[in-house]
C-alpha cells in the first residue's frame, strides 16, 4: 500500500499536492473560528453595538485571511518558482 502511494506521491508535482492536504485543516479551522465569533456579530442588549462591530471585524478578517491563504499564496508561490526558474535557465544557458 505504502508502494502505490509513494509512486502516486512521486508523480504528482508538489504544487499540485498541496491544497489537497492543506484545504480541510484550513477550512475547519477558519469555519470553527467564524462561528465562534458568531454570537459577538448578533449581540444585543448593553455595549452591543461594540461587539457586533467586533464581530463583524473578526469575521471578515478570518474569511479574507483564509481566501488569501487558499489562492493567493499558492499561486503566488508558483509564480515565483517559475520566475525562478526561467531565471537560472536563461544564466546556464548564457
């Protein structure tokens, strides 16, 4: 079994391998965050328009910082490992 998965493994760019392995513990994460928060961006009753702004901050905060870590970091990283590479291409080939 281990054979079959290091073959796949070895087959597969990393790149390409990990969102696969990244994307529940993030998303759980963030989700478990969010929803935590959740009670501060409903809150009525004494200083509650503090805590809904709270709320609302933290909530938005979360949901960007995990967009940003799903896709801009990723592509972010393959663009700069393909610019690195063109680069050392074009300074063995000269």
């Amino acid at each position: 079994m281990m054979k079959i998965a290091s073959k796949v493994a070895a087959s597969i760019p990393p790149i390409t391998a990990v969102p696969s392995i990244r994307l529940r513990p993030i998303i759980m994460t963030a989700f478990a965050f969010m929803l935590g928060t959740v009670p501060l961006a409903i809150a009525s009753g004494a200083g509650a328009v503090a805590r809904q702004i709270l709320g609302t901050a933290v909530i938005g905060g979360m949901l960007a910082a995990t967009l940003l870590a799903i896709f801009i970091i990723p592509v972010s990283y393959y663009a700069v490992e393909h610019l690195k590479d063109k680069v050392s291409a074009r300074k063995s080939g000269s």
